[in-house]
C-alpha cells in the first residue's frame, strides 16, 4: 500500500500514530541534517550559517520561496529531497531553531 503525501498527513494525524510519525520523519531529516553539518563543518560555515539562519527571522521563509521557484535548476547537483528539506527548514522558525541547534551541538537531544 502506498501513501501519497496528503494521506500521510492524514494517517499521521491520528493521535496514536502522531508521536511515531514525528520520529519517522525526524529520523530522516536528522541525516539529511547531519550531510549538512558535515559540509559546513568541512568549509568553515557551519557558525556562520547557524547565525545566519537565527538573524534570517522573517526572511527565512522568502528564501524558502525561491529555493521552491529555482530546485528545477539545481535538480543535477543537488538532489529534490536535499532542497525540499532545506526549504522545510526554513519555512518553519522551530524548525530553523532545531537545525542550528543541530549545528551547534551535534544533535537534536
């Protein structure tokens, strides 16, 4: 049985399934994330960018906008999912929280 993306929401809006599909989800952002971590940490970037992301604030979420507008010109060097998860990130100011928390301590506990 395959979920599309609307009925997953809906699957994972039960209370019982909520908790597991949070976990799920975080699981594979978290190594998606930690790829990241691993880049900015090799380039010198994973401080600044952290204080980037905090200072973006409000413009976090433009910025998420236009990755959605130009990912069809990067879809050859970066993959779909690596851009989708970063525009999510920005798109969401707890989210953006959590990844530079990522950043700084190397973890999400």
């Amino acid at each position: 049985m395959s979920l599309g993306k609307e009925n997953l929401a809906n699957f994972c809006q039960t209370p019982l399934l909520a908790d597991l599909c949070y976990t799920f989800i975080m699981d594979s952002k978290q190594h998606i994330w930690q790829i990241w971590a691993e880049n900015l940490h090799r380039w010198g970037l994973k401080d600044i960018v952290a204080v980037l992301l905090e200072a973006g604030g409000p413009l976090n979420l433009v910025f998420a906008q236009g990755l959605y507008l130009i990912q069809p010109l990067f879809t050859t060097s970066v993959s779909k999912k690596n851009l989708e998860t970063l525009a999510e990130v920005l798109e969401s100011t707890e989210e953006t929280h959590l990844f530079v928390t990522f950043l700084r301590e190397g973890s999400l506990t």
